[in-house]
C-alpha cells in the first residue's frame, strides 16, 4: 500500500526550520505581563480628552501617548497573529488573538476623539502650534490629518455616515457568499484521468495543464456558474460602485476615483498615464500572443491557453540553504550591507518559519515591526522554483520594513501600499536577472524569460485592465447609468478586445470575467500592482546599470518609511511617477524580453 504523506505537527518541527519571535517576546508568559501593563495604561486617554485645543504642549503629549500605545500594541498583536499562524488550530494562540483584537478596539474606541477634536482646532491656533518645537516630529502627521478637514462633515453627519458602515458592505458580503460558499462546478478529469473538483484553486491548477481538453473543459464548467448567476452578480458588483460614489459624493471629492487617490496624494494622471502608455505598447503583447499561440501549436489562442508555460517546468530542485545563498547572490547590487543582514536573517537570526506542518496558515508573507525582527512566513517547497521567487519577493518586505524601522521615528516607519510592492517586486527583478545570467542552456533561458513576460503581463497588462474597468463602470454610475448585466459585458468586451488584441479569439463566457474579480470590491486599488513592479523594473535597471548614487537613492527609499508621500519617495529613489517613463521602461523590457524569447524558441 502506498503511504500517505503528511504533514508534522507544530511540535515535530525543528527548532533551526522555525522563526525566532524572541525579538518580540521571549515566552509567552512575557507577552502575559506587557499585555496586562499595556491594557492598564488605556484608560490614560481619558485625561486628554477635551484638551487637545489648549496648546501645542498639550497636543504633543497625547499624540506621544498615543504613539507610545500603538507601538506597544503593535509588538503585542505581531507575536499574537505570528503565534496563531504556527498552527491555526491551536487554541491559545487563538485565544491569545482574540484577546489582543479586543483590547485593540477598546483602544480605538478611547482614542477616537483626537483626530475630531485637532479638525476642531481653528486653522490660526493650528498653523501657531505646528511652528512649535515641541510638534516639530509630528509636523507631518498632523498635516496628513488636516488635509481630510473639507472633506469632514458635521458631527451628527459623521455619525450617520458610520452607521452605515455595516450596511455599505452588503454587496460585498453577498458577492463572497455567491462566490465562495453558493457556486458549484463539479469536476473535470485532468491530464492523467482522475477526477477533481473544480473550484476557485483547481481552477488555477487546470488553467495551467498542459492538456487543452483540460484546460477548455474547465474553462467552460467554471465561467457556466457565473452564466447562470450572472444577474445577481452584476446587482452585487453596481450595488458596490454605487456605495463608492455615494461616499465619494457624501464626502465632496470630484469623484470616486479622486476620492480614493487622496490618502496617497496621488493626481488622477499617475492613473492615466498608466492605462494610456499600456495601450501604447499593446503591440508587444498581442506578439507574445502570436509567438505563444504558433510555438504551442494551435490555430487559434485562447484565454485559457495563455497560463500554461510554453516549455515545461524545469526539473530542477532548490533547497532552503540553496534558495538563500542564489537570493542574496542575486541581490548583490544593493550591497554588503543589505545582503549581510538578510543573510543572517534568513539564517542564524531565524526571520523565516521556512516550511508547511499541520495547521500553519497557507501561502506567504513578510510581517514588520517596529521593535521586533521582519519575519517571513513561508511554506517552502524545494520543487517548486515559484518559491524561490516567493522567498526574494518576501525578503524584499523585509528589508523595507528593517530599514525604515532603523530610520524613522515610530510615527513614520511604516510604509504604505503603494510603495510596498516596489521594494518586493524589485528583488524578483535581480533574481530573475541572476538566474537568467546563470541559465545553463537556451531552453533554460526562454523558460525564465517566459516567466518574467507572464509576470508582467499578469501584474502590469492584466491589472491595468481591471484599472481602466473600475473607471470606466465609477463614471458610468456617476452620470446615473446603473450597470445591467448587459451594460457590463458590454464594456468588459471593449476592453477584451484591445488588451488581447485583433488575433485572439476571446469566447462570450470570458465577459463574464469582470463579474468573478474581488478586487473590484476595493475599487481603485490594483493600479498600484501595476505601478509598483512598473517603478521597480525601472529602479532595479537604474540601481544595476548605475553606480553609487544610484544605489543610495534606492536604499533612501527603503529607509524613508512613510516620512513623504508616495510619489516624493519614489521620485526620491529615482522615478518619476507622474511622467509615463517608468511604465515606458517596464513595457520596453517586456518588448525586448519577447523579442530574445522568439530568437530562442
């Protein structure tokens, strides 16, 4: 009989393959006692409430407080989740959670009347108490604060408007029924015969295999369950635009979308300098289609043959140690310093809990802090080369958050989206570099290359599309047309047709797509995947084809935390976000990339 592997429990793992938390709390007996002292200090709020007006002494001690607080809180909530992510089923640790979650909102709760009452302070006695030294570090902070005043209403306004917090996420919650609970597929036979039941994660599995009958049989029984659903679905997808332009009007911005670029300062032409170079360089892609449809043999090409590699997968095994020394080797352009410390980090500091056992929460990713180590979650598998890629992109995470954590005050150390994915996407770029350098033959080499076009395409051509979707449906409301079924479809064709282009055969289910995206439930977000690996392939070209300016600027960034907008960073470390170069730049890669592909297949 054959055996059954499984995974180890938590307590079979080896203490040299688990994460030291030691930098947060050495036992949990200690995180016990600082979680006590810190839930007796909470009640201090209460003597700063209704002061915050008598003076900039006075302001500056509750924002220390405050500051003081949150990052107390925030090493006790890092151990808490890090703890329940070991093992899911353990439940101390999910207690240990839950009690700090509770804790955490009663401090949300006592605090809530610091960013109403410095609204409140009239805008004379405001500017007088930020020329003050004793508000000097938090000169930025407050005016981050006091950008949001015209777009705060009345108290009693407010009020309603929090009211409906729960309401405002019907649609949401109906779509994650729909979809996650209520839909069924059935099953599909794959490659080797067995049946698997079709859902959300084999659905991704069978896009990929290299049988057509699998992939279009998939394809089929999946986009049937959105067919048969469509209408609710497009009720749920309006209802959520709907609520976006509601607050956006409720609130005064322009519109839904300059609604959600205020936080980041980001002007609504970072959004359209990013669909209008796309489409300027669409050609490159509609080739790659062409190229991938006729090295695969087909006479016509369609979505679901576009995720399958064009080679197979290299047999090629990576282990732990061996994924580490080839990260940091291909990371050697942004110096000793940063590789010595990643290095030690994923090796006798112990940032990373490496691979999967019972219970331990799935996928990956990098969990900063301000006093503890950036730890990495991994579920490493030394037979996949994605995990490799994994492990850079989550050490990319790290090191952001190591050294802006050893280069700003606490207020400032934490940095925002928009900028994260640079730093993450920016090592996959040197890895991907390195290995390509390194590739022991052509067929080794096109298979990266393939790699590195999909990725870009996936993150930079793909998510624009769904940008340019979210704007599209947001204007549409905002000029009083609902969005029907048909009125959906219709617009997501349109932009079918010309991200794939005039030579791929797009099937009717496929309009559909726009109806199974969760994404589109936090509208105006995905741009930032494609302007963050659009920045950092122009940035990882600057750092190795420059020299030491270059390489300080970059590392700048990294230490700059949250201490400028997102835009003044990356312009700081080298792109200028607000200009069309960096998306240029990327897609000028992805043009070169499929022209050295075509040479070598």
């Amino acid at each position: 009989m054959t055996k059954t592997k499984t995974l180890p429990p938590r307590g079979r793992v080896k203490e040299s393959d688990q994460w030291d938390l030691g930098t947060l709390f050495k036992t949990d007996a200690q995180w016990e006692a600082a979680f006590t002292t810190w839930e007796e200090l909470l009640p201090g709020y209460e003597k700063f409430r209704g002061t915050l007006a008598d003076g900039a002494r006075t302001l500056a001690d509750c924002l220390n407080f405050d500051a003081a607080i949150d990052r107390a809180g925030e090493r006790l909530g890092v151990y808490a989740f890090l703890k329940s992510a070991e093992d899911q089923g353990n439940s101390d640790y999910q207690r240990m959670k839950g009690r700090y979650q509770h804790a955490s909102t009663k401090a949300a709760e006592l605090s809530s009347f610091i960013r109403p009452e410095i609204m409140a302070i009239p805008p004379k006695a405001i500017e007088n108490f930020l020329q003050s030294d004793e508000l000097k570090e938090w000169k930025l902070a407050l005016e981050r604060i006091l950008r949001y005043r015209e777009h705060t209403l009345t108290n009693s306004e407010e009020h309603l408007l929090a009211m409906q917090g729960q309401m405002s996420e019907a649609s949401n919650q109906i779509f994650r029924q729909l979809n996650d609970a209520d839909l069924k597929w059935g099953t599909v036979r794959n490659e080797k015969g067995e049946k698997i039941e079709l859902g959300h994660s084999s659905f991704s599995a069978f896009l990929h295999s290299p049988s057509r009958r699998v992939r279009k049989e998939a394809f089929h029984k999946y986009y049937a369950q959105y067919d048969g659903h469509k209408n609710s679905m497009a009720a749920s997808l309006n209802g959520s635009v709907q609520r976006d332009v509601y607050y956006a009007r409720a609130r005064r911005y322009p519109s839904a979308l300059e609604s959600a670029l205020f936080a980041d300062r980001v002007p609504v032409s970072v959004y359209d300098n990013l669909i209008n170079s796309v489409h300027a360089n669409l050609p490159a892609v509609y080739r790659y289609y062409d190229l991938r449809r006729r090295k695969m043999k087909l006479a016509d090409i369609h979505q679901y043959d576009t995720y399958v590699p064009i080679l197979s997968d290299l047999e090629k095994r990576t282990t732990w140690d061996n994924a580490v020394k080839t990260v940091v080797k291909s990371l050697a352009p942004l110096g000793e310093e940063y590789t010595r410390a990643l290095e030690r980090g994923l090796t006798t500091d112990r940032w990373s809990d490496r691979y999967p056992n019972a219970g331990k929460q799935s996928g990956a990713f990098s969990y900063g802090s301000f006093d503890g180590s950036p730890y990495i979650m991994m579920n490493y598998q030394p037979d996949v080369l994605d995990h490799v890629f994994t492990l850079a992109h989550e050490a990319g995470h790290s090191m952001h958050s190591f050294y802006s954590a050893r280069n700003q005050p606490f207020q400032y150390w934490n940095y925002t989206i928009f900028v994260a994915e640079v730093a993450s996407t920016f090592n996959e770029q040197l890895l991907a570099r390195h290995l390509m350098e390194k590739a022991k033959d052509a067929r080794e080499r096109a298979y990266l290359i393939n790699r590195q076009i999909d990725g870009i395409r996936g993150t930079i051509i793909r998510q624009t599309m769904f940008a340019e979707f979210e704007k599209i449906t947001h204007a549409l409301v905002e000029r009083g047309e609902p969005l029907t079924v048909d009125t959906l479809r219709r617009e997501y064709r349109k932009l079918l047709d010309l991200y794939f282009g005039p030579n791929f055969r797009i099937d009717a289910e496929l309009e559909l797509e726009c109806l199974r995206i969760p994404h589109f439930y936090r509208a105006f977000y995905v741009y930032k995947y494609a302007t963050g690996l659009s920045a950092a392939i122009a940035l990882s070209e600057r750092v190795t084809n420059g020299g030491k300016q270059e390489l300080n600027d970059y590392l700048g960034f990294l230490k700059a935390g949250s201490s400028k907008y997102p835009l003044d960073l990356l312009r700081d470390a080298g792109v200028d976000m607000e200009t069309p170069a960096a998306v240029n730049t990327a897609l000028a890669y992805f043009d070169r990339l499929v022209t050295e592909l075509e040479e070598l297949l």
